[in-house]
C-alpha cells in the first residue's frame, strides 16, 4: 500500500481520535517533507489562494501524491458564486424526502463527512453534492425555486476545532471509511500490496462481467495481494484512495466512466481501460483508419459523411449486398444494422446520420460465429467462438424477446488457427498494451478484423470456460505486474 498522511494546522487538532504517526502538522509537510508518493488528506482550516492549505494539496501534487482535495477543487471552491444552480440532472435525482422537507423558495443547509450525512434518508443527495463539492467536512446549503430546480446558495468547509463531540466521532467514522486505513487497531486486517478499485453498475442490462466473474476477479486480486474494491460512478471523488482502477462496466467516450478514468490516469493509477484505449477502441472510424494505416485486414469498408450525398448504387457496386451500415461508438451490436436492398441501405444512412457525422459501411461477411482473443499487454489470455443469435445474422439479437446471444465455445489459444491468434495481435499492437478483445471473422483462408474492444466480456461460464479460475489470475497478475513497473519495483 502507499504511505497515507493526514495535513492539519496544528497537532492539537487531532488530540480526540486515535494517535498515529500519519498525522503531520502542515508547517513540517510543507517545510521539507520529502515523501513522493503516496495518499494525503489536507485538513487544513484554510484553502485560500496561497495559504498553507492551499499549497499543502499543491506541493502534495507536485511530489506525485494523490491528494484530497485535489488543487482543481480547492480552485472551484475560491471561484464559488452565491447562487449557482445545481445541473437539472442532479436536481431531479435529489432524495424524496429533501424534496417533501423543502418547500419552495425555502433552503436547507446538509453538512457533509466525506460525502456522507448523519441523515441515514439523504445519503444519496450528500453523495451527489460531494461529486462537485469534494471537501472533508463541508457545509452546503441548497434552496429550492422549482419542483426541479434548485440552486447552491453557500459552500463552506468546516474545520476541526469547529466539531463538537458528536460531530467528532461522525467525522472519524467517515474518515475511517473514506481512507480504508488503518486508524484503529485491527490485528486482523490482511496487509496488501496495493488497492484495487473494481468500476461496475449493478443496474446495468449488459455489463462487461457477471456477478460470477466479478467474485472471481475479487478472489484471484486477493489471493495475488490486491485489496479489490468494488465502486459504482457515486465513488468517482474517492478515485484517488486507490493505486489501480479496473473497469467493469461498458464504456464509452461520454459517458462517467471515460471521465473516472481520465480522472484516475491524472491521479497517478494504473487505469485499465485507460482513457485513451476508451477513445481509441469506441470508434470505429479511428479503428478503421488505425487498422489501414498498419495493413491489418478488414472486411471492404467505405466511410460516409451524413451532410454529403450519399451514392448509394456506387457502395453497392464497392461493397455488394446486404452492406453493414454501423454508428462509430456503437457497442454490444447496438447501432449495427443489415441493408438488404438499395432501399433500405438509404433508409439506414438517413436515419443513423441523424446519430453521427460519419458512418460506416461494410460488405457482409456471413459466418456461423466470431472469433473473440482476449489479449492483455500483448498475451493471449483466452480464446473463443461467439455462435449468431438463432435466426439472426449477429450474435447478438436485442429485440427477440428470448434467446438475444448465441452459444460460446471457448477453447485452448492453441486450438485456434494460426492467423487467427497472429491477425488479432498484430491488431491489439495497433492500439496498445491494454485488455482487449479483439473480434475476427475467418472466412476459409481470409481472416479479418471486426472490432477491438477496450473492455471485453468476461463472464462466468463463458470466456472461463476452458481455463477456468485461471483467467482471472492472470489478468490480476498481469496488473499487479503493471503496478509493480509503476512503482519502480521492478
């Protein structure tokens, strides 16, 4: 694990919890503490423009800490005007009871501990406020104008002389939680390498892996020294407790896990799927000319731009028919689409342009199933064949109402033929040294790249199903590797 300090403007302040040598007085850290890496959380009264506070997170960043507050928030915080309304986004998805208690025009002051209240009802109401306003204890009044709308009227940090004894022990429990360290004794906590932080959404229709699969990453990082932790996006302020963030929920470039990650990647952890695999893998327009540019075979493509008069019997003389007509950040076989004719290859292109500036076409390729390589750091992990969806041309099918994939076969790396495996490397290459999954399709001796995927499915009963609990030890093997090279331990 990294060494954890505590900042606070004067050791006094910490005399009513738990001695421990991790609390540092502020002058000391600023003066000539020389600890390059690790967590710090700055407690300090005063985060005023050049004050010690302030420059307690600026040097904590500066020697390559991760540090709570980070500078970009203390920065927020001086710029705060009365007044600023809370996103509509937010406003809608306050507590129930917030909403019943609050009249409008009336205004309600919630006091945060690390983004958690001492009113069990408004959790997640405190979560919310804390994903902006990320400060140890912190004051927030909000005022109600609409059933919807309402907006901050004050945000103001609290300081620990401030606390009364009650406010104290809700302050050290949520410390203790937020900091998953040690600040009691606990002879009976397991001591691990570095924190892992597992990205998932338990209310999500597809995720990446299952719950099977998702208990097997927790035992295989355990068992190898990684303290796995699963968090959803209400985490993403606490990203930085972490040395590695690994994404179990489907990504996209839009979307909070793109933000978490890049927020993770600035913080110093080893982040996979890194932001950039995010952005480079969810296109398919940057795949494609990626994959050109290095000659890795494909199926006939031709891109499109929506403004532009579409030739439509110029892509069918190219391409032939059915073609593919494909939005570029589509996942899961959503926004893919068959057309059959000339029709319906100009009904698709004026729909789906209305989605995307580009799209893509290519020629169909019929196959009884895709070929899946997952690939991590340039190995081969595990090898499968995804069968299409019964009666449909995809292995996926969303609007049958049962039977929506096909069946899997996975097998030894082995068994696959050669240009398989040596297609699908040369591919992952092109993109870098993250977990991917790269989909072919193997017609007779011609084989062709499909996609790349930044975060692969691996289920339970599926992707494991030669290797076993073995898969799962070696992708957190392989990131415990990568932690090991970040840290300078090997």
């Amino acid at each position: 694990m990294k060494p954890l300090l505590v900042l606070v403007d004067d050791l006094t302040l910490w005399s009513p919890y738990y001695p421990t040598s991790q609390v540092i007085a502020i002058e000391d850290y600023l003066r000539d503490y020389a600890e390059s890496r690790g967590y710090v959380i700055n407690l300090c009264r005063d985060y005023s423009y050049l004050s010690a506070g302030y420059y307690g997170s600026l040097l904590a960043e500066a020697r390559g800490g991760q540090v709570f507050p980070s500078v970009r928030a203390i920065r927020e915080l001086n710029s705060f005007e009365a007044g600023q309304a809370l996103p509509l986004r937010k406003g809608r998805k306050l507590d129930q009871r917030l909403r019943q208690s609050v009249a409008l025009g009336e205004s309600r002051t919630l006091r945060l501990y690390f983004g958690q209240t001492d009113d069990v009802a408004l959790e997640g109401t405190a979560r919310r406020l804390f994903e902006t306003w990320a400060f140890p204890v912190t004051d927030i009044t909000l005022k109600r104008h609409q059933p919807d709308v309402w907006t901050i009227e004050s945000v103001s940090v609290v300081a620990l002389d401030q606390l009364s004894d009650e406010e104290q022990t809700l302050f050290a429990s949520a410390l203790d939680k937020f900091s998953h360290k040690i600040w009691r004794n606990r002879r009976s906590l397991k001591r691990y390498k570095y924190d892992l932080a597992i990205l998932v959404n338990p209310d999500e229709k597809l995720p990446p892996s299952n719950k099977g699969a998702l208990k097997a990453f927790d035992k295989a990082g355990r068992d190898l020294g990684l303290n796995v932790d699963f968090i959803s996006y209400r985490d993403a302020a606490r990203i930085g407790e972490y040395d590695a963030l690994f994404i179990r929920e489907t990504t996209r470039v839009d979307h909070h896990t793109y933000a978490i990650a890049q927020a993770a990647e600035n913080q110093g952890l080893l982040v996979i799927d890194s932001p950039t695999d995010i952005m480079r893998c969810s296109n398919k327009v940057y795949l494609h000319e990626t994959l050109q540019r290095h000659q890795v075979a494909t199926p006939a493509t031709r891109l499109i731009m929506a403004r532009e008069p579409c030739d439509a019997d110029s892509i069918i003389r190219d391409l032939g028919l059915p073609v593919i007509v494909k939005v570029p950040d589509g996942s899961f076989s959503i926004g893919v689409e068959k057309a059959r004719d000339r029709d319906q290859l100009q009904e698709c292109i004026t729909r789906l342009s209305q989605r995307s500036a580009i799209l893509l076409l290519q020629e169909f390729m019929p196959t009884d199933y895709d070929w899946r390589i997952g690939i991590m750091n340039n190995q081969v992990l595990y090898a499968c064949r995804y069968f299409m969806a019964k009666s449909h041309w995809q292995i996926y099918n969303h609007s049958a109402r049962s039977h929506k994939s096909g069946n899997a076969d996975a097998m030894s790396p082995e068994k696959v033929p050669k240009a398989v495996i040596r297609t699908a490397l040369k591919a992952a290459r092109c993109m870098g040294d993250g977990f991917y999954g790269v989909d072919l399709k193997q017609s007779g001796d011609r084989v062709v790249i499909i996609e790349v995927n930044d975060n692969p499915s691996i289920d339970k009963g599926v992707e494991d199903l030669y290797s076993g609990h073995a898969l799962y030890e070696n992708i957190m093997r392989i990131m415990l590797l990568k932690l090991d090279q970040l840290n300078g331990r090997q």
